[in-house]
C-alpha cells in the first residue's frame, strides 16, 4: 500500500510518483491579492463614496454636458494667447530644467563621480521630485506675485530633478569601451566624458528633453488654475460661470488639439535622434510634404 496523498501512474519504465503540488504559490498569490483589494475597499471607504452619490453622478454629468454643448469659439483669438502663454512657460521650464541638470547628471552618475558626490547628488535631485510642481508654485506665488513666471520656476525646478536622474541613468548605461580608449591614450577625465560620454549620452538625452517639454506643457495648464497664467486661468474662469462654460470647453478643446500635434512632433524628432530614421505616422509625412525640399523639374534635351 502506497499513501494517499501520492499519485501513480504507469509508463513503460514503470510506476512514476508525482508529488503534492505545492502549496506556497497558492498561499502567496492569495496574499497578493489581499494586499490589494484590502487598500482598494480602504480607500472607497475614505472616499466616502455613496450609491446616492453613484445614483446621481450621471443626471449631473448630463447637465455638466448640456451647459458645454455646443462649444463656443467667438474668443478662439484669446485662446490662443493663453495657450502661446502656456508654451512659453513650459519653454523656460525645459531649459532650466536641462540647463542645470545636464551636470548635476554626470555628478549623480555612479561611473562618473565617486560616492562621496553622488549620493549627496541624488539625495538633492530626490529632494527636489518630492516636491510637486503645484506645491512649488504655490511656495513661489506669494514671492514673486501671480502669473506665469513663478509657475515657469516650479515646473523649471521640479524638472531639474526629473531630468538629473534620467540623464544620470543614460550615463550609467554608456559602452565603458570608449572612455577607457581615452584614458589609455593619454586623454584626461574631462577629455573621455567630453568625447567618450556626452557623444552616446546625448541622443537619449535630448529625447528626454523633448518629452519633459511636453509634460511642462500639461503641468502649465494646470498651475494656470492657481493663477500661475496660462490657458488653465482661461479655462478655470470660464466654468466658473455657467454661461461661459460653453466658451470654456471651447479653448479646452483648442488645449487638446494643440498638445496632441505637439506630442506628434516631438514624438517624430524623438525617433528621428534615437534611431536615425524618419517616423512613419501622419503628422511626420504633413510635415516632409510641407517642408521637404522639391528637386527642380529636369529638362529634356
């Protein structure tokens, strides 16, 4: 007699036990989901979420609806200045950002600096995302007034931390080839991060810059409403008030159409510096078309 628990079976070279399947796999996964259903029903009951307020969410939805339909673009001119007012900002923003992160990436780089640089460095480009740009404007308002600049700082700040880290990354990840090369023929430091770092660094890097932008341009809309400028104020203003709630969808859709033929760009010339080759989508082949260089008609002899 065999046990219970053990499973036979025959094949030709006999009789094969199979063993019990195990049973901490199962143990973990039903912890893993305890883990995360548990927070899940936490948080609804914070939230203080009522199927009275379930039941009425859609009757409000529907007149939110109808006070917006159908846009109003009469001020479509006044639009369009804030939101050229939103590009500054998230214009500035980038340049600080990179400007000032550039170096304090290769100072957060593990291969680059020695310890005793770095983790000061990272500590400081942490300290630094800790702190949401909406935080940030709201620290800088009181200092330097309402408007776009403080906002242009926060997100110029708060993008310094992004960015050092990402730019450290990218030079932790460089081919050591090149510098060693350098430096085995006489090359000083500088001399291999100049033409042994920043020449494979940079093409990740200035895709980053470019993404960065585009999230400056969102992060902008949204300081507009803590009067930090921009076409966020706009759009805050207008539904404040329920007969200009049509006026206010109307430049919401202006923002959207702008950020995504922005994101299309940005999205071509990032692929365009990563890997050399032209991208494919729609926007890429309007701008060849409208910008390509038309060879002159050849003339028969």
């Amino acid at each position: 007699m065999t046990d219970s628990t053990e499973l036979w079976t025959k094949d030709d070279t006999g009789p094969v036990i199979r063993p019990d399947e195990p049973r901490w796999p199962k143990i973990i996964r039903w912890i893993a989901v305890i883990v995360i259903i548990g927070p899940l029903i936490w948080g609804l009951l914070g939230l203080e979420i009522s199927a009275d307020n379930l039941r009425r969410a859609p009757g409000q939805m529907w007149n939110l609806v109808q006070q917006v339909w159908p846009p109003d673009f009469s001020e479509t001119g006044r639009t369009f200045e804030k939101i050229l007012e939103s590009l500054y900002v998230a214009w500035i923003a980038t340049i600080i950002g990179a400007t000032l992160s550039f170096p304090l990436g290769f100072l957060a780089a593990t291969n680059i600096a020695p310890r005793s640089v770095t983790l000061p460095v990272r500590s400081l480009l942490s300290g630094i995302r800790a702190f949401p740009e909406l935080v940030l404007a709201i620290m800088l308002i009181p200092a330097f007034g309402l408007g776009p600049f403080p906002g242009a700082l926060a997100i110029g700040i708060h993008s310094i931390g992004t960015l050092g880290k990402l730019t450290s990354e990218v030079i932790e990840g460089v081919d050591e080839g090149p510098i060693e090369a350098i430096r085995a023929s006489g090359g000083t430091r500088m001399q291999a991060m100049q033409f042994g770092v920043v020449p494979q660094a940079m093409p990740n890097v200035l895709a980053y810059w470019l993404y960065r932008f585009e999230i400056n341009i969102r992060a902008s809309a949204v300081l507009g409403v803590i009067g930090a400028g921009g076409i966020g104020d706009e759009i805050y203003s207008r539904f404040l008030f329920v007969p200009d709630r049509s006026k206010g969808f109307a430049a919401l859709l202006v923002m959207i159409a702008t950020v995504l033929v922005i994101d299309a760009i940005s999205a071509s010339v990032r692929r365009r510096i990563i890997t050399g080759q032209p991208s494919r989508s729609m926007m890429a082949r309007l701008m060849q078309r409208l910008f390509a260089k038309k060879r002159p008609a050849e003339t028969s002899s």
